[in-house]
C-alpha cells in the first residue's frame, strides 16, 4: 500500500513539473560561446564612462551549462547594453526560436531568471517590439541567489530617455518581439548573473 501511494505521489508531481514547462516556453539559455562584435553572440557595450563585460559563466548558474555573467560598472550620466535576440549588430546573438514563429497572443509575460546580491541596484530590462519602440521594466537586486523575475507585458512602459530613430512611438506593445536587453542603472557597481528567459502563460 505503501508503495502504491508512493507511486501515485510521484505520479502526480511529474504531471506537475510537465504542466509547469508546458506553461512556459524559453526564448534564451546563454548556452554556447558567448562572444563580442559584429560576429559575436551579445550585443553589448557601454558609453557616458560607464562599463560592461559580458562572458560564461559555468560555476553559477540556474540550469544547463551556464548563465551569462555581466561585470558592470554604471557611472551617473552613462549607459549600457547586453542584448540578444534579432536585429542586432551582432549577428550571431539570436534566440532559440524567431519571433514569428511564436503565438505571442498566448502568453501575457516574459520571465529570466536573475542571481542577487542584495546590492539594491536597480536594473532595466527592456524589449524591442515590432514597431522599433523599446518597453521597460525594472526589478531591484534586492534579494540573494537565483530568482525569477516574471514581468507582465501590462507593467512594461515605453522608455522615455531614450529612442531608436525608427521606432514608429505609439506606445502600444507592437508583437512579435525583436529583442530584450539588461541595463544595469547608475550609479551601481557590480557582478550580475541571467539565465532561462521564457515566455509565460
């Protein structure tokens, strides 16, 4: 009998964990080289003074292989950048799947997965949508270790310091997705970790 309930534990928590990646659908693992340039796999620089550096990182990580390590060092007046996705300088910095072959009307968030320090920084996490204008949404590093951070399409708001020249500005969330980036914000000093950026349900 008691194997028998065992078994129907272990039975239900399987459905769970496949209900649970069911509901979700991962645009980005940072598996693979992570490299610079034109021919690189991150878009990624800096400017103002402030600084970035962008490399693997095999010893902290939420799964696979590795997370992304991010070195900053965001001065007052300055800004950044590490991007992926299409449409980049770099050419090799795409997702797993294109944005259009994903049914964007089925999912209401984006999601990555971020390392903490409790340093109180504050950083940006920006997509471009299909119409060029960039949308963000900020999350404080106020927390130790990996965590979620899920940010609802309905809290993202078009960045207002700065546009690309071709972004169309009329601040309704044009789907497909293009790209998403990190923005450490200045005044801030440190080391940053991501992994698993998926789509929610």
């Amino acid at each position: 009998m008691r194997v028998l309930y065992l078994s129907l534990v272990i039975f239900f928590c399987s459905i769970t964990v496949c209900f649970a990646q069911g509901s979700s659908l991962l645009l980005d693992d940072f598996q693979g080289p992570i490299s610079a340039g034109p021919e690189g796999t991150v878009d990624f620089g800096a400017g103002g003074g402030s600084s970035v550096e962008v490399s693997a990182a095999s010893d902290i990580k939420y799964s696979g292989n590795q997370s992304i390590k991010v070195v900053y060092d965001a001065v007052s007046g300055g800004y950044m950048w590490v991007a992926r996705g299409f449409g980049l300088d770099a050419k090799n910095a795409a997702w797993l799947l294109k944005p259009e072959e994903i049914k964007w009307a089925e999912y209401n968030s984006i999601s990555f997965y971020m390392y903490g320090s409790s340093s109180k920084a504050w950083i940006a996490f920006d997509i471009k949508d299909n119409g060029n204008e960039i949308w963000r949404f900020l999350v404080e590093d106020n927390f130790t270790g990996f965590k979620q951070i899920i940010c609802p399409f309905k809290d993202f708001f078009p960045r207002d310091d700065w546009q690309p020249d071709n972004a169309d500005k009329n601040t309704v969330i044009d789907f497909p997705i293009k790209s998403f980036q990190f923005e450490p914000r200045p005044p801030a000093k440190g080391t940053l970790y991501f992994d698993c950026v998926e789509l929610n349900k």
